[in-house]
C-alpha cells in the first residue's frame, strides 16, 4: 500500500525540520522557522503534527560519560542455536527485561544480535558475561568487542 505509512507524505518543510531537530532538539519554533523559511507557528505546527503521527518518536538528553560513572562500552554479536521464532521471542525478552542491555538489534549477516552494554562503575563485564548474557534462552555464541572511544554518537 505506497503512500498509506506515515512517512510517504513528508514534504521538504517537514525533511527540513526533522534535519535541523537531529542537529538541535532544543531549537525553539523561531529557530526552526528561521531555519526552514517558515513562520514559527507553522514550525510549531509542523512540528507537532510530526510528534502527533510518531515521525517523531521522542527527544532525548545527552548525559556526559564521566557524569553517569560510565566505565566502558562493550559491543556483543550474538549467535543463536536456531532460527525458530520461539527462541529469537525468548531472546528478545530477555534481552528487554535486561537492564545491562542498552540496545539490542536485530541483524543480518553472522550474528543474529548486536547488543550495546554500558558499563557503571558497579558493574564488570565479568558480571554481565557470566551472571547475564550466558544464561539467555538460546545463546549459542557470544563475540564481545570493546570500544575505545565513542568518534561521533547521534
């Protein structure tokens, strides 16, 4: 059905919006306005439609790593024992109710999962490997890579 989602009818005011909000979530109706060549109400309204048909999903604070206690970052490719649905459902729900897992991504390619574990200052990557990650419902293999430093995060 082309045409029917929610993101077919985006006009270049509203791409334009959505790329200035990326780069400043902040940024006032008069910035956006500003911004785009229109009036900050019809920013505003513009806006407010996006949030309304869920272009817009949230908005969200930054925190600096040394505020939070963050200790590392620690990327993990997971492999599971089969392909059934039954066991990717599990998985998932574990990996939900998890609250060492920051992020976990459905993938294609050798591992079926990408997991992004932020480690606190009360948490070892020991801990989580041992206590968390091999006991989920259907772990086959785990393949862990740690992060130097963060270049550029979104």
């Amino acid at each position: 059905m082309a045409g029917s989602d929610k993101f077919s009818d985006l006009d270049s005011f509203d791409r334009e919006l959505i790329k200035v909000l990326r780069g400043n979530a902040r940024a006032t109706s008069a910035d956006l306005g500003e911004a785009v060549g229109l009036s900050p109400s019809a920013a505003h309204r513009r806006v407010k439609i996006l949030e309304q048909k869920g272009v817009i999903a949230g908005y969200r604070a930054v925190i600096a790593e040394n505020v939070q206690g963050k200790q590392g970052t620690v990327f993990v490719h997971v492999t599971l024992q089969d392909q059934r649905r039954e066991t990717f459902e599990k998985f998932e729900r574990a990996a939900i109710a998890c609250a060492a897992i920051e992020e976990c991504h459905l993938m294609s390619g050798e591992a079926d999962y990408l997991l992004k574990i932020v480690l606190r200052e009360s948490l070892s990557y020991e801990d989580v490997h041992r206590d968390v990650l091999s006991t989920m419902p259907g772990v086959s293999k785990l393949v862990s890579q740690f992060s130097i430093r963060t270049v550029k995060m979104a």
